[in-house]
C-alpha cells in the first residue's frame, strides 16, 4: 500500500439552477482514488451550502452517461450533475 | 468510408430550426408517410404569460442520448429516416425549440416513432429551459432521467 494517499483530479460540469449556485458552469476538484459520484458531490456542497438541497431531485452522469451516485471516480472522469431535464 | 446504417440527421442550433430541410431529409421514394412533431414555445406556463425561454443542454451528452433514441426508434419500429433538432439560446413565442421528422413506408410506424421520440427527448436528454415573465423566472420543471441505481461491478484492472 502507498503511504501517500493518492488524488484523482476530476472536471466538473454544472447546469439549469445549479450552474447558477455554483457560480460557474465548469469547475475541477481534487479527490482521493476510488472516492464516488456522491463524495464529490460534498466536496462542492462544503463550498456551496445551498447545493445541498438539491441532491435528491438531481442525476449525475460520468463521461456522458447517467451514473449511479456510487459510481467510483478516475483521473480525468467528466462528471455532470444534472437537474430534471426539461427540454422539448 | 463506411456507408451509415441509418441516415439520420440530430443536430443542435442557435438560429431557426428549418423543418423544410428536415423534412425533405427523411423523405425518401420508398415512404408513404413523414410524421412530424413540431415543438413551439407556449405564451403561458402555470396560469401566467410567459415572455421567453432560455434553453441550454449538456450537448455533447444530449447529442448522444438523441442518437441513442433514434437508434431505439429503427429497432422498435419499421420506419425509414429521423430527423431530430433541437434549438438552444433564446427562443420567442411561437418559436420552434424542437422539431422531429420521421418517415416509413406505411404510416402507423412513423406516427408512434414519433411520439416515442419526443417523450424519451423529454425524459432523458439534457435539456433544459428557463421560463421568463414579468418580474422574474424559473426554471421549469423537468423530469429525472432514468439512472442507474447502483454502480457496475468493477472491471477487472487490465
């Protein structure tokens, strides 16, 4: 096993209401290999308290495809968290 | 170069949707009927006159997630071509925001493709509109996609 823990750095993709919260539509966050959809999702609700709120009524994709919340992160991944949709 | 297993065309824009060009791009000698879904922007939502709309997406996931659905569409229904386009920015009254076209050579099959289209649109791509009227907006209500509940089994490390 490492002794230094290892980081993964991810981009983050906000939208609708949240891109609005968030400030920017398009953000980065460091954090551990192997941590999930749902744990850097705290990460930004740490910075932003209002996000919070939001978590049950959202979806969350990695790489362009809808991700369960458990969904563990790599170096690199695309991850989006996604209000309802409401096109059409 | 790889001839298309379907020549379908999606597409996103921020000018005006030219359903004529959508239109004549599924029509082919062989169908007796193109259906088309012309969705318009509403002057009222909830009881209240709406001024505009805003549309964003996630497009380079939307763009997929519409493949996706036409793809689904040729394998449940015996239907021809699709065409699918979506408008983004800032639409008017009246306006187009999205239009689909679908033709088959008989023509309960490009009927009910069609219907399919715009519902699976409407519940699985990420789209969304902002509702403007006076003194404020919102964001309208939307549907939550379908996800996967819990992550896949882990892949073996390669």
């Amino acid at each position: 096993m490492p002794v230094v823990s290892q980081t993964v750095r991810v981009k983050v993709l906000f939208f609708g209401r949240l891109k609005e919260i968030a400030g920017q539509g398009e953000d980065s966050a460091e954090i551990a290999a192997g941590a999930t959809i749902e744990q850097l999702f705290t990460v930004f609700t740490s910075r932003r308290p209002e996000l919070a709120k939001f978590r049950a009524s959202l979806a969350a994709s990695r790489n362009q495809e809808f991700a369960a919340w458990s969904t563990p992160l790599h170096t690199g991944d695309e991850v989006a968290f996604l209000p309802p949709v409401s096109g059409g | 170069m790889t001839v298309p297993l379907h020549d379908d065309q999606i597409l996103f824009t921020r000018e005006a949707i030219e359903a004529a060009a959508l239109i004549g791009h599924v029509r082919g000698a062989e169908d007796g009927a193109v259906v088309t879904f012309d969705g318009c922007v509403r002057n009222h939502s909830h009881g209240r006159p709406t001024l505009y709309l805003d549309y964003e997406a996630y497009e380079s996931m939307a763009l997929v997630k519409m493949q996706e659905i036409a793809v689904e569409m040729h394998t449940k229904f015996p239907i021809h071509r699709v065409a699918m386009a979506h408008r983004l920015g800032r639409l008017q009254i009246g306006e187009t925001s999205v239009f689909i076209a679908v033709s088959s050579p008989h023509r309960p099959a490009a009927f009910e493709a069609c219907r399919f289209a715009i519902d699976t649109l409407k519940r699985t791509v990420p789209i969304w509109k902002k509702e403007y009227f006076e003194g404020g907006a919102v964001w309208a209500d939307g549907e939550l996609p379908p996800v996967p509940a819990e992550a896949p089994a882990r892949k073996s490390a390669s």
